[in-house]
C-alpha cells in the first residue's frame, strides 16, 4: 500500500514570474509608472487633454438628457375658479369675476369661454368706453381668443365690440362680419355691427342690422340672457338717438330684464326716462341699479348729476361723495363735488376737489375757473393767478371761455391786455394783485 503526500507538502517547480495572474499585475503596475512619468514630464499636456475630455463627456451628458423626454408639467385645474367666477358674474361682483377669468384664461389658454366672458366684463365696466385701459385690454383677451380658436367666433365678436367703444368703427366691421361668417346666428355680432354702422352714420344699414337681430330673438323664442341684453341694449342705443324715447325705453327695459347686473344698460335706461321727462323712473332705477352694484361710479356720477338737475344740493352732495369713496381717482365726481361747494360759497373744500379733479385729468374748464375765483375770493390771488391763467390758455379758441378767463381775472385785478397764454410764460409780465372786495358768503 503507497500512501500520497497531500499537494501542499509537494516540492513545486519555481517559476520565473510566478503565475499568470502576477505577470498581469506586474504589467499594469509598469503601465501605471510608465503613465506617471510621462504625465509627471508633460503636466501641461496632460491638463489640456483632461480639460478636452471632461468637456466631451459633459457635451454627452447633455445630449442624453435632451434625448430623454421631460414629463409635460401638469395643466393647473381651475374648476373650482370657473365655479366662483361664474358665480360672481351672475351676482354682479364684476371686478371678482374679472380677476377669476383672469387665472382661468391664463391657465386653460384655450378656453375660449373664460376669454370671451372676460372680454366682455372689462368692456361692460370700462365706463362705456371712458376707461382706454380697459378697452385695451379686452382688446387683447380678443386676440387671444381669437388666436386660440380661429374659427369660433366669440373672439372675433368681442373684438368687435372693443373697437366699437373705442371709437374704431371702419375697422370693427370686419371682426363683426368674420364673427358672423362664422355663426351667422351670432346676432350679438349684429349688434355691434349695427351701432357702428351708426356711428359712421349709414343709419338705414344700422336700423336694418339691428332689427334683423331683434327679429331673429323674437322667432327663436329663447337665448343667452348676454345675448338678449346686447341685441336689445343697442336697439335702444339707436332709437335713444333717434329720440324714440318710447322704443328706447322699451328695448333697454327688456335689455336691463335679461341682465339686471349690467349697470351700463340701467343708466343708458335712466337716460332715457330723464330725457323723457320721467325724473322720479330714472332715479329710481338709478338706485336700484346702486343695489345690485354699490360701488359703480358710473350710476353714482349720473344719479348726482340728475339730484343737481332737480335743485336736491344735498342728495347731489351725498352722491358724489360716495362715487369718491368708491373710486379716488374718478375725476368727474371731484370736479360736480368741487362745483357744488363752490357755488354754496364752502371756498376751501372746493379748491381741495377742484385741484383733486384737475389732477386726475379733468377736461372740464370749468374747474380752472372755478378754482381761481374760489382762490380769489379767499384773497389769495398770488395762488389765482396762474390757475387762471392756465385756464385761459386751455381754452385757446374757445371765445367765451376765454371771456369767463378775463372776467375772472379781474377780480383780482388783471386787465385783459396783461394777458399771456399759459404756453408763453417766459412772456408774462410780473403782476401785482390788487385788493378785491370778498362776496357775503363766508368761506
């Protein structure tokens, strides 16, 4: 029996490098030394080459980024804005509405309802088209309605409508006629065709337009409550200047039925019964239209205009004040406040409201003279002067203005030949106010 000696205690041959495993070791290590050395000799090589490869690999980096596709971010949900902002619309709380249709328009931009809705809520509070931002803006939620969806014709038809109040009655036509193109049954287009087409005075063409969408609504028997208060509004627009007053106040009370929130249509009405002869109707209504809109200076502006028409100073007084309160920088509440008080001789507070209503824009004379007297007659004519002489100036052309200039410029002893428009006051002469005798009404 032959016994094996186990493996390990075998005597094994010696190898020059070991097993294959070392020899590879052993060549790695002389590349490593061989890279060393040579990187160690030419360092600046070495960076550039680095430089050049870390600018390749981030080139790569990019390019596998852009390849892959990004997830799209989410549509933001409005629902619950489009509830509250529908909400506000029915309930008359315009200026929340505006601001709600103008998160949803922003979020769904091809939502071309919320764009047409906020459209037509800036043109409907732009005062009739006083306020030429807000025409401006409707403008623009126009044209992005329009660009969102070419062939809807809400777009186009509150373009229409904007360039219309704006006083763009040629170009308007055509953004009319492409809403009805679209929808020859989208007769609000036809309204504002009609009123332009009365503004550029083809008035037969107006009439026509107008009482082909009256008819329309009358056969259909039912439609938008907007789209009825619209059509009919402007029937009574044109029969207002056609002094109608009975058509008139019959299409606006329908209008003001279908949309009892749109205050331009219930002082369009109030207008119409004052000229009428119906004082007690318009005030009424004015008022009921305050209900609904407490804060519409437009209503407050012609209710105080009509409390002064009928010799209520107090009521006038109130009214004004309030249109103040609701919005500070409407100038023609400033201005009839400040007329008031200067003719119940309350000289200080009416130079307060007069300057406040010259500030903010006033294009009424009536308040440069006004101030200055209110300035004379409080002896102080160093301050009446140049307010008056301004006013003169302002009313370059204007004979009788100019007339109530000089006038009032001698009360504080400014002869006529002394002088000089506004626009030449490096020509005015150094004038010494004389003494003037104050009226009986106390200050």
């Amino acid at each position: 029996m032959q016994l094996k000696t186990p493996k390990r205690y075998r005597r094994q041959k010696r190898r020059v490098v070991g097993s294959w495993r070392g020899f590879r070791n052993l060549v790695l290590v002389a590349l490593l030394a061989g890279a060393a050395w040579w990187i160690y000799n030419n360092q600046d090589l070495a960076q550039n080459y680095l430089d050049d490869t870390r600018s390749e690999l981030n080139t790569q980096i990019d390019g596998i980024q852009t390849s892959i596709p990004r997830q799209p971010t989410a549509t933001r949900d409005v629902t619950n804005e489009i509830a509250q902002a529908s909400a506000a619309y029915q309930t008359g709380d315009f200026r929340r509405a505006i601001e709600l249709y103008e998160q949803i328009a922003f979020a769904e931009p091809n939502n071309i309802e919320a764009h047409y809705r906020l459209g037509l809520l800036l043109l409907i509070t732009s005062d009739l088209g006083a306020d030429d931002a807000q025409l401006q803006r409707a403008s623009e939620i126009a044209d992005r309605a329009i660009n969102a969806d070419p062939e809807s014709p809400d777009g186009w038809a509150i373009k229409g409508m904007s360039l219309v109040w704006a006083g763009e009655y040629g170009t308007s036509l055509s953004y009319s006629e492409r809403a009805l193109e679209i929808d020859p049954n989208f007769v609000q287009a036809k309204a504002f065709l009609a009123e332009a087409y009365w503004e550029l005075e083809r008035l037969e063409r107006a009439e026509q337009t107008i009482t082909e969408a009256v008819d329309y609504l009358r056969s259909a028997g039912a439609a938008e409550p907007n789209t009825i208060a619209l059509v009919f509004r402007t029937r009574g627009y044109i029969a207002e200047r056609q002094l109608d007053r009975e058509t008139a106040i019959d299409a606006y009370t329908i209008a003001r039925q279908a949309a009892p929130t749109y205050g331009f249509i219930s002082l369009e009405l109030a207008l119409s019964y004052f000229g009428a002869g119906q004082t007690t109707e318009a005030i009424e209504l004015l008022n009921l239209g305050l209900d609904s809109n407490p804060r519409d200076v437009s209503l407050l502006y012609q209710l105080g205009r009509i409390y002064v028409n009928v010799g209520d100073t107090t009521e006038a007084l109130g009214i004004f004040q309030r249109c103040i309160d609701a919005d500070p920088d409407f100038w023609q509440c400033y201005s009839w406040l400040g007329g008031l008080q200067y003719f119940s001789g309350t000289y200080a507070q009416a130079v307060t409201n007069l300057e406040r209503s010259i500030s903010l824009g006033s294009d009424d004379l009536s308040d440069w003279v006004q101030l200055g007297l209110s300035h004379s007659y409080m002896l102080r004519c160093d301050l009446a002067i140049p307010v008056l002489r301004e006013g003169y100036g302002l009313a370059e052309g204007n004979q009788d203005r100019q007339g109530q200039f000089v006038s009032a410029l001698r009360e504080c002893g400014v002869q006529e030949s002394e002088i000089v428009p506004q626009g030449n006051a490096a020509q005015q002469p150094v004038l010494t106010p004389t003494p003037v005798v104050t009226p009986t009404q106390s200050p």
